[in-house]
C-alpha cells in the first residue's frame, strides 16, 4: 500500500468465534485508534459480510465481508469452535492464504492458529495457541515449532497468542510494536488493565 | 423465584456500551454455564430488543429486550459513553428500581456505576467504577462510598467493577460466589486467564 495510507486493521468474525478472542483485541484496538498519531481504522468482517453467532450465542453485525475488507495492515484472526470447520474449507484457506501474501502483519487468538496451521502459515516457525489445542496444531503441521509457555509468540510477520484472554496482551504488544510502548500503556490504562483474578 | 429455576443471569446491551465491559462478564458466564451443576442460562438483552452499537463501534444483535427478558437472578450493568443518556432517562431508572427489587443480585462494571448511582441503587452503599469516573458518581450520588482502589467491590447484593477489563475479574468471583472457588478456578483455566501485561 503507498505510503500515508492509514493502517487497516481487521478482525474476523465467523459463526463459532470465541467471543472474548474477537472483544479482547478489538477493545484494545479500536482504544488505540482514539489515541494513535497513526490514526488506524479497525474493522470487524465475516467471510460473507453477514452476522455470526459466536461460540457461546453473542451474535455480531461485522462492518464488512471478505470480498469487500480490502487490503489490510494486520490480520486479527480469533479461535473458537468455528476454526474447526474453517480450517477444513479449502476455499478459506486459500483466501487466508492469499492474504498472508499482501497483508504485512498475521496474527491469531487461541485456536485460530488451527487455521492458521491448516493454511500452511505457520510451517517452521514459533507459534503459540490454546492450551488444548497444541496436539491438534502438531497434527495439523508438525514443523510447527510449538511454544508452550508464552502468552503470545511474535514471529515478525506472524503473532500468534495463547488462549482466549491472551488476546489482550497480544493486542497491547501489537500497539507497542506498531507505535510505541508508552502508546501501549496509555491503552492499558484506558481499559484499566490491572488484572487481578480473584481465584 | 421459585426452587428449581435455572439461575438466569441478563447482560444488559445498549448504544455506548463499551464492548470489553460486555464481552467480559459474558464470556465468562456463559465458559460457566457450560461447566456448572446449577446450569445458569446467561442471556444479553437491549433496552427496545433491538440491535445496539457499542461505544467502539461494533454492532450486538442481543438475545431479548428489557420487556421479554423476565425475572434475573443475577443483572450485569456494562459501562460505556452510553451510560450518560441511560444515568439522565427516567424511565430506564424507574425500570432499573423495579428490577432491583425482584434481581437478588445487581452487579456493574466500569460506568454501569453511574446509572445505579444515578437510580439511587448505591446510597450509602461501598462501590467502585471506571478510575476517570469517581469525581462523576460522587456528584451524582455524594453518600457512596467510593472505593478508588478495589477490583471490584462485594457489598452483597450489588457488585460493582473497576473500569472495562475488571468485569473478568468480578465476573469469576462471581462464579466463585455463586457456585464455589474451584468451578471459578475451572472457568479461569478455561479462558487461559493468566494475564500478562507486556507493557
């Protein structure tokens, strides 16, 4: 893309999404824009521009479809049941694949590695996903060099994250590479993001 | 309510609500009614029953409306720049009294402070909101008891969360209350919440 175009980021959202991998970046993201000097635009779309139903009921109206997201910057893609049947549809992998070549930032939540993997994305490289989900990624493409501990692997022009909640750390990480750290903890702040789990 | 009914939990959905403050407590919730013994039903309903846009844009077709949502045991109020019009309509405040009084928990995150402050829910009462928004309930409502420092805030029946992210944490204890500290702890794994702020 010339430059000065503004960054583009999209989220993509299919019926099975977990609803925390889409909410988590997309809160981070969309925070960032109201305060970034990149003024970045984030878009949620589905593979058919028409609501889905996530993996637990929430249903969600995308801003786009496929055909009409246009070029990206950053590529969110997040886990949930549906990437089981995503990453055995041929025609999205190709699609995903096809992506991957002009968009100079790929990255997923939990088991939207799964798909990821199934597109050949993640051949040879360091990656993460959901706790329960790194036998099916070894399965899937055992050169996959499979992190166990990290809450989210950045691999350059792949950033995967661990499950669900990773999202969030992964998007605040996205922030601080893409702009900068100080950027990132005005973000953190803005959601208040002291996390402290009760149990 | 009689003995035997499922415990209903409602997320209230509105224009403005802040997306995190939703997704939050609702993945959650509904990662627990999939793993409890009490099997609570947890349903998003909207002031009219129809389609909201949260406050960063993103676009929620909810389960039900204010008028077919019926008895709750548990209301989760989100916050969001929504909550200003929701705190200023008197309608929606005599509606919120009315289900306080039928609802044996009422819980908030983030801004949702401000329309229990603003419906007198909180008189007297120990609360927390979003940091940016202390100054607000206390103009509203000067007799809370402003914690500035907790999470959230257990006053028995009425909870209220810090800003945005903190609903995660209210929402597993919660859990934790409602059933015990290990389902939460089984909810918490589920979601692989082990944040890690990267800045």
């Amino acid at each position: 893309m010339a430059t000065g175009d503004p960054l583009r980021v999209g989220i993509l959202v299919f019926d099975g999404a977990e609803e925390l991998d889409v909410a988590g970046p997309y809160e981070v993201l969309t925070a960032w824009a109201q305060r970034s000097a990149l003024r970045p635009s984030v878009l949620t779309f589905s593979p058919d521009g028409n609501g889905v139903r996530c993996a637990k009921g929430l249903r969600i109206v995308p801003d786009r479809g496929i055909d009409d997201i246009g070029p990206l910057h950053v590529l969110v893609y997040p886990g949930g049941e549906g990437t089981r049947a995503l990453a055995a549809d041929e025609e999205h992998l190709a699609w995903l694949r096809r992506v991957r070549a002009t968009t100079p930032l790929v990255t997923s939540v939990c088991t939207g590695a799964r798909v990821l993997a199934a597109a050949g994305l993640l051949a040879g490289r360091p990656a993460t996903t959901y706790w329960d989900a790194f036998d099916d990624i070894a399965r899937i493409d055992p050169s996959v060099l499979l992190d166990t501990e990290a809450r989210f692997v950045d691999d350059g022009d792949v950033v995967t994250a661990a499950g669900v909640s990773a999202g969030i750390d992964m998007a605040l990480h996205l922030v601080a590479r893409l702009e900068s750290p100080a950027v990132a903890r005005v973000v953190r702040r803005a959601i208040q993001y002291d996390p402290a789990p009760p149990v």
